[in-house]
C-alpha cells in the first residue's frame, strides 16, 4: 500500500482528527464530511483495534495510535519542508 492510500483512508483521516484532542461523533463526522456507515465502519474498526479510545462520549487517541502515527509521518517532515518552500517560490 502507498503512502496516499493511506491518507486517504477513513480510518486514517479520524486519526489525524484527533491529533487536535479529543472529539465526539458529531465534530469528527461534520469535520471529514463523511457518511454515517463509513464513520461508524471505521470508528468501530479503531476502537477494536485500539487506536483510540472513547471516554465520556468523546474520541482520542491512544499511545498506539501516537506511535503510529509517528512512524508514517515523521521521515515526511523534511519532504514537508521543501513543499513548503515550492509553495513559496511559485506564489511569490
């Protein structure tokens, strides 16, 4: 699987929600735009998984999904970077 199709997962589009704190249903679903039986599909999936965790109505992440979620972005950074730096150029 490619690093695009990654990102463009349900499952990990709520993960990258959730960096920003905890979210319930509603914030994360009007966030993403997504349907209901593809949130639910996935929100089930993370829980089962243990991604995430729900605490008084509310979503966060779990140290597994932090971890995660370092080792897939982390090594981008510097590729981040110099997009940043071609934004830049070309808008200037």
């Amino acid at each position: 699987m490619k690093i695009r199709d990654i990102l463009v997962l349900p499952s990990a589009k709520i993960l990258l929600v959730l960096l920003d704190g905890p979210k319930n249903d509603k914030e994360i679903v009007s966030t993403l735009k997504m349907s209901s039986t593809t949130y639910n599909e996935n929100i089930t999936w993370l829980l089962a998984h243990g991604f995430i965790q729900k605490i008084d109505s509310k979503y966060s992440l779990t140290d597994k999904a932090k971890q995660q979620l370092v080792n897939v972005f982390l090594p981008l950074v510097p590729y981040i970077e110099r997009l940043k730096e071609l934004a830049i150029t070309t808008t200037t």
